[in-house]
C-alpha cells in the first residue's frame, strides 16, 4: 500500500453561508457531498461521522462510507448516509476536488462555464474540475441533451470511471488503453472515449462488472457505490490529507491510542463514535482488534480517532534472547546474542518484566540470566521496548490454563499473580488427572486448574487438579450395561470409563441413536470422540468412524446352536466361519425379531446378509427381499429377472397368473407399469423360493400439508392431488443430509420421498432458495439469496421455469429482474418458480395481526392486508429493513410465493 499520510483541509469556499446552502435545500438541490449546514460546532462535526442510521453493520459498502465520511470528502445528512441514492455529476466532481485535497485551490466559480449548469455551491468545483482537466468541456456538451441540466445529470459507471481515473493521475495510461479490449461482453456499449478509463479502473479494482459480465457503462451510480469507487483509489495516491495519520501503536488503553507516526507521537481519543477495521476485510471489527506495534491508519477528528484501519497486523518488533553478560550502568546492558557481544541502550519507556510478566527494575537483572528483548523496527535506533527475563532452571507452581497451542507446543498459564506464562511441552512431558495419565495435550482444556513443574524451561509435568469437559479419542471395546465403558486410547493404551446417567450418542445417518447403536470389539469397534466432565464421566460419544464389513447374499452352510458358530459361503463360494453373540442384531421378516426365531431359519441353504468385524457378527439380516433394477418378466416360465448392484442378475420365479407388483400411486399395478431399468425390490416368500411382492421404488417431490407425530403419519399434496402416508419405517433427513425427526417435520416444507412400493422408505427435505436471479445462460444459473449469499445452480440435469400458469424448459424467459424460488426435484433438474410481485404504496402495519395494509387502489379493492411473518425479507436494496421503518405513502413492491408474502422492497 502506497503511503498513507493523508490530511484535510477545509477551505472558506466549503464554509459556505448557511444561507445559501438552506437557500439550495429550499430549491430543491442538495449538497449531497456537504454538510446540510455547513456552519456547525465542533461536536456536530464529530457527530456526523457517527455510525449512520441507515447503515447497518455488514452493509456492503460500510468501511468505504465511514472511511471517506470521516475524512471529510462525503458526508451523511440528519443522521442518515442514504447509500441507495444516485449520485449527479455536480455531486461527483465535488467529491473528485475533495479527494485530490485541492478546496484551497476553489476559485469564486465565476469561470464556470455557463453551458454546464450547475447549482451555485458546484460553480467553484465544475470551474477546478476543468482546470484540472478533470473533465473536457467539449466532451461533456456533446454528451447532453437539449434543455438537460449538466449538473443535474445522474453519473454513470463509465462517467465516474473517467473522473477517478483522471484523478489519479492516470490519464495516460487510460489513453494508451483506449484500444484493449475490455473483456465485458456488452464492450460495444462503453463509449469509445471511455474503454480506456474502464480498462485501468478494472485493471486497478476500483470497480468490477455486473451480473452476466457486463460492465453496465450507462447504469447509475449510487452513493454506496462512489464511496467504494474512491476508497480504493486512495491506495494509489498521496493527497496528503491533514486530518489522517499512518504509524505504528506505541501506547493503548481503552481510551486512548498513540501512533509514531511522522517521527512524532501523536495521541488520539477512542470512544463510541470511533469504527474500526482492517485492511484485508471490509467487514467492520472491534476495538479489541488494535494491538500494540502494529500498523494503523487513524483518521483525526478534533482529537478523536473517526475511523481506524488496522494496515499490518504483524508487531514492528524484532525478538532476540541472549545471556546477560553484567550491567554496564548508565542505562546499558551488555548482553550475549547468538555468541555476539550486544550493548543494549535503554530509557525510560523500557519495560523490564519478571517470567510472569510482572514489572521489575533493570537493576533486578542478574549476571548469567537470560533474558529476552523486543526492540521497535521503526526507528534508526531500535530502541528496546521490553527486556524479560526468562524462566530458568527448576520452576513449579501452580494456576490456570488459558490456551493450549497444540501446532506451536506451548501452554499458557495464569498464576496465582494473576499474570500469565507461557510453557514450552514436548513428548516427555507427563500428563495427570485423578492419578492417571492424559494421552496428550489436547486433552487438557481451557479453564482447568492445573499443578505444573518446568525442567530446563519445557514442563516436565502437568497436573489437572480441576478439570472442565474434555473430549479423547479412541475406538470402543466393550460396554458394561449403561454404567461402564472400554476403549483403546489414541496411544493405544486401555482405558475403562465410566458412563454419566444421561449420556447422548450421536451417529451419522441414526435419529436418537442410543448405546444399543454402537459397535464394541477388540479389534475393530468403532472409532468415537468421547467428551468427558470434570468428574471425568463420559457424557458424549460421536462415533466417527466404523470398520465392519458387509457380506451381502450369504449361504448358510451350517449354523450350531451350542456354539452359536454360523458357517457361510459367499458369492464366489467362499467359505467363513463367524459367531453369533448376546450383542449380535437381527432381521428377519418380521417387527419383533428373536434369537430363537433366527434360529430357527439358519438352516442350509438359506440367505443371509451379513456386517462383521473380525469373526463376529454384528448384524445378521435374513435375506427376504432381493435389491437392484428390473430387467424382465418371462410370463412362460413365470420369472421376474433383476439386476443386483454387484452386476449378477437373479432370476425368481413367482406363483399365480401374474407377479403381484406394488407400486406407489396405484391400487392394481401391473407388470406393463414397470419398465426396463426401473429400481425395484423382490419381497420373497418365507422359504426365500418364490416372489411374494414386486415393489416398484419410486421417488416423488411433495409439499408437507400436516404432519402427525403421534402416528408418525404425514398429508401430502402434489400436482393439486392430497394424500396421505407413514414414515415410520423411513429414514429421515434434513435438507443437509442430518438424520431428523417426524417432530422436526413442519407444513409448507418441501420434501422428496422414495417409496418401496406403497411404504415409505426414505424422505428428505429439499432446500428451497429464495432469491433474486444475478445471472443466467444455457449452463447456469446464480442466484443471490435473501440470506446476501450467491448461489450457483448447474443446468446440466434440466431445468423447469414456473411462471404463473406457464412452465417452459427453458431459461430464456429469465432476466435479473426476476425474484425467484429455486429447488431441485427428485432427478436433480433445477425448478425455477419466479415470485409474483405487485407494486404498491405502504399505509401502515398492524402489529396485532401482523400485516401491513397498502393504499388501496380503488374503493373496490379489497386485497389490501398480507400477513408477514419472521421469514418475510423486508429491505431496500441490499440492506435489510424493519416493517416498523416503513412510512406512509413510500413505494414498495411486494413478491408472493403463491399466496405467500415472502419479501417486500422498498423502491
């Protein structure tokens, strides 16, 4: 960044008469970049760099508002910024002289030319401007209109491109790139005499293009905008304002901040008129993020600090430790650094501080100790800024951990003074609570009191005395009921915890997952973060991971029922022998399974699909049903033939005239309503030798009517049809992929549905977006969300365009004006629904109904009240807005998903 030190100087033209400027507000012309009275008091002009009412933090634009506000080169009125409000010519000159810092250059005005009106205030800026080749007469003549008041004329993008470009001072590189092209795909519609100017203000980040990759050359510029526009030009000029100062922190208190700057320090007030930010972000901070020695620029206002920018965040300081060799008196130690003699020359502003950071004399240093010195980079003579003395040889105590750097190896401690020290560990260093060992670091938390001893300056032990939650890792070995768990630790060692009374399990893909749920064996459990309270109880288990594995369409060989020794054979004949345990899950078909049941159906030659770890079995799941795509059905041999995912085909023989088939949506589905390819699950008969059930798996998109948590049943509407279904034998997910609950479920979502036949099996909500469309071609589609977050949505699988009654599979009828909902259906195909929308005037809201009543548009006009709710999007341009902000009589256009009100702008 180009140096910074910017000044500002108010000349008397500024400090017009408030007569005139009231005269000008009287005749309808505002000094937008003034303010509305120029004749103020000192605290006023401190005031009007206060936050702005209208905005809000986070708004796009805010670090360049209150960065050129408090700088004196735009200013708010009442209060307000109005960052939507398009800026005139008149209005961007003045603030082009501004930011060249060049008022003490204003003239009378008399030699503004009289072809380019303007208000009287703009007369002495438009006559600058044009001395200053700003702008070229001629030019500016025949680009207007008959009877077209220059001044009055709304800047556009290419016009404000040309005048900070040329207030830069890179004219000549505009012109040397007149003939580039600029890359835009609406190039011809810049003016010949502006590509240059565009093409430099891109090259420079000053500005970008719109939506499409269009540069939008004739559309207005609005107040946010410019103030963007000319904050980033300031990186490339020196105006040398008065009023901003760059320089490194020398002192800070709440209070108060002091910058080197200049080879002088300079103190400024922080209150709670002062924003704070960073150079990197144009998100605002707070005061917290100001440290010592680092760089910032400090915009002044009568003392206080307006606006402060954080411009390196890295501490001008250069850190050295040494031995100190003797103190040579006359404020100068002769240290030993890196085997080089080093006299060190302090004074008073030195800091002499203990390992715990408590302050203590020059004097209090003694020969042999070491020492650590941080001197300031930023002048000739590197002065020391603090001298510490470091820990040295044997250390305990006691206090409390503030950080672990598990990257950096280092604990932070609070002692019993209140300072804190900071520990090196390593590998060695031994770990205890309740008397047994920690398996590392991370296991100790923030907030844990703690014993420590310090061998040669690395901890050589560390004792949890009071411990806070902590999690460890490790995979799951055994449980003893609900009270007792075993686990391998991360170092491999065994430990035995014991359970907290209302202990939570979270896995993957499993709603309300208990301790049934879990896998435990020596050798291939499952892999789990355990959280851990200061009784050192387990009161969280996330599985993270499972190593069993699955052995689909297994033949039983033999099963002993003493022994409980299954003996299966695998697809490709292979034979394996697994056990049976009291902790071992099965299936069969039926709801309540048992052991004896099983039993009874492993007998040879039956089908079983298996999950195991090692020789144990986890799962057992007697083959029923069969899983894949429907191939064919030889109604001779009375055949259906299915194709299984591990790409064999399986042939099952049904009884009757004809398969019974089940699919969704239809009471007496036949074999002509399936077709080839289409997923299908075979439900054997009990022996597994014949067709019970052909069930057809179908997906289909619904909008939840009702749900019944009780039941677990839900009413559905789709397509104008209501119906209804259970999803208790579904699994259920959120738009995410989280597993849900049927309470979590509520009307008006959208969710897709995959039916096994009739029965439910799979349901997830859709995410729907709500937006306004920021692009559009044959590929892709961006949408900016009510949330401000772009999203872009692939074409590839179709899309589906809902516009009142129409729907076209086309994009073509979308354009950037649409408000939008966008969702995929159950292929993956975008469906755009775009919002009807109706302009109106605002009356009032009625905070006991919730709805906002419109002016009517006739006394026949009964559709005047629509509810709003806490999702209904209320905002004026890009800046959301409270419905109590609305007053009567302003222009809103209201968009209605349905008969849903979703958004209200504000024009």
């Amino acid at each position: 960044m180009a140096s910074y030190k910017r000044s500002f100087k108010r000349s008397t033209q500024r400090a017009v008469s408030a007569m005139l400027v009231t005269a000008m507000c009287l005749g309808g012309t505002t000094a937008a970049f003034a303010e509305e009275t120029p004749a103020v008091t000192t605290s006023q002009n401190v005031a009007s760099v206060s936050l702005f009412s209208d905005v809000q933090s986070g708004f796009w634009a805010e670090k360049h508002i209150y960065k050129l506000a408090s700088e004196g080169i735009l200013l708010g009125d009442a209060g307000k910024f109005r960052p939507g409000d398009n800026v005139t010519q008149q209005e961007a000159i003045t603030m082009a002289i501004r930011f060249m810092n060049l008022d003490s250059q204003l003239g009378s005005g008399s030699g503004a030319p009289a072809d380019l009106k303007v208000g009287n205030y703009f007369k002495p800026y438009l006559e600058l401007a044009l001395s200053k080749n700003l702008i070229d007469k001629n030019e500016e003549i025949a680009a207007m209109k008959d009877s077209e008041a220059w001044g009055e004329k709304k800047a556009s993008r290419e016009w404000v491109a040309k005048i900070l470009v040329r207030a830069l001072g890179k004219d000549t590189e505009a012109k040397a790139s007149a003939s580039m092209s600029t890359g835009f795909a609406d190039q011809s519609s810049i003016s010949a005499n502006a590509r240059g100017y565009v093409n430099v203000a891109v090259q420079l980040n000053l500005t970008k293009g719109v939506e499409g990759n269009r540069f939008d050359p004739l559309g207005k510029v609005t107040r946010a905008q410019i103030a963007t526009f000319f904050s980033r030009g300031g990186e490339y000029v020196n105006p040398g304002y008065a009023n901003v100062y760059e320089g490194i922190v020398t002192q800070l208190t709440d209070s108060k901040l002091t910058l080197y700057t200049n080879g002088q320090m300079r103190s400024f007030t922080l209150d709670n008129r002062s924003v704070y930010f960073t150079k990197d972000s144009e998100v605002r901070t707070t005061q917290s993020a100001l440290k010592l020695y680092t760089k910032l620029l400090v915009v002044d206002k009568v003392g206080s600090a307006a606006y402060v920018e954080v411009t390196d965040a890295n501490q001008q300081l250069e850190r050295s430790e040494g031995t100190l060799l003797r103190n040579l008196g006359n404020n100068q130690l002769l240290l030993l650094v890196n085997n080089t003699p080093l006299t060190l020359t302090y004074d008073n502003n030195t800091s002499f501080v203990d390992q715990y950071g408590n302050a203590i004399k020059a004097s209090d240093l003694t020969s042999e100790s070491t020492v650590v010195v941080q001197r300031e980079t930023f002048t000739a003579e590197k002065k020391p800024v603090i001298v510490q003395l470091q820990s040295v040889g044997n250390v305990s105590g006691s206090g409390t951990v503030s950080n672990v750097d598990l990257t950096g190896k280092t604990v932070t401690i609070k002692v019993a003074s209140g300072s804190e020290e900071i520990f090196k560990f390593d590998d060695k260093t031994i770990l205890l609570y309740q008397n047994q060992r920690l398996n590392q670091m991370g296991e100790v938390n923030t907030g844990a009191s703690v014993n420590y001893s310090v061998k040669n300056g690395v901890l050589a032990s560390l004792e949890v005395t009071q411990a806070t939650e902590r999690t460890v890792k490790g995979t799951l070995l055994d449980l003893v009921g609900d009270t007792l768990l075993s686990y391998t630790n991360a170092s491999g060692r065994d430990e035995i915890k014991r359970l907290s009374k209302n202990v939570t399990v979270q896995i993957n893909g499993i709603a309300d997952a208990t301790l049934d749920d879990l896998i435990t064996d020596e050798k291939g459990g499952d892999k789990v973060d355990m959280t851990l309270n200061p009784d050192d109880e387990v009161t969280k288990i996330v599985v993270t991971g499972r190593q069993s594995e699955q052995l689909a369409n297994a033949t039983v060989i033999n099963y002993d029922a003493k022994t409980k020794a299954l003996t299966v054979m695998d697809a490709a004949e292979k034979p394996y022998v697994f056990v049976i345990d009291d902790k071992t899950k099965y299936t069969y078909n039926t709801t309540t399974p048992t052991l004896s049941g099983l039993e009874a159906l492993l007998s040879k030659g039956r089908r079983v699909d298996l999950t195991v770890v090692g020789s144990r079995v986890v799962n057992v799941e007697v083959t029923y049903k069969y899983e894949g795509t429907y191939v064919s059905a030889n109604t001779s041999t009375k055949k259906i033939t299915i194709l299984l995912a591990n790409g064999k085909t399986v042939e099952i023989p049904y009884q009757g005239t004809t398969p019974s088939i089940s699919l969704y949506g239809k009471a007496s589905a036949t074999l002509a309503d399936i077709k080839a390819g289409d997923p299908v699950t075979a439900m054997l008969t009990a022996n597994q030798d014949a067709l019970q059930t052909l069930a057809v798996k179908t997906s289909i998109q619904f909008e939840i009517a009702s749900v019944n948590t009780t039941n677990s049943r839900i009413r559905v509407t789709t397509g104008g049809v209501t119906s209804e279904f259970y999803v208790d034998q579904a699994v259920l997910l959120g738009e995410n992929g989280g597993a849900i609950k049927v309470s979590d479920l509520k009307a008006g979502q959208t969710i897709d549905v995959t039916f096994n036949g009739q029965t439910a099996v799979s349901l997830q909500v859709v995410k729907l977006t709500l937006g306004k469309v920021q692009s559009v071609d044959g590929t892709t589609l961006t949408v900016k969300s009510f949330a401000g977050n772009v999203e872009t949505y692939s074409l590839a699988n179709g899309v589906k365009v809902q516009r009142g009654t129409e729907v076209s599979t086309s994009t073509t009828s979308l354009t950037t004006n649409d408000h939008v909902e966008v969702r995929k259906d159950t292929n993956s195909s975008v469906v755009v629904k775009v919002l009807t929308s109706q302009e109106r005037k605002f009356s009032r809201y009625d905070g006991v109904s919730k709805e906002i009543i419109v002016l009517r548009s006739s006394t026949s006009d009964n559709n005047y009240r629509f509810a709003v709710t806490a999702d209904t999007y209320i905002h004026q341009g890009d800046t959301t807005i409270s419905v109590q902000s609305l007053q009567n009589n302003d222009k809103i256009v209201l968009y209605f998903n349905g008969d849903k009100l979703v958004e209200i702008e504000k024009q």
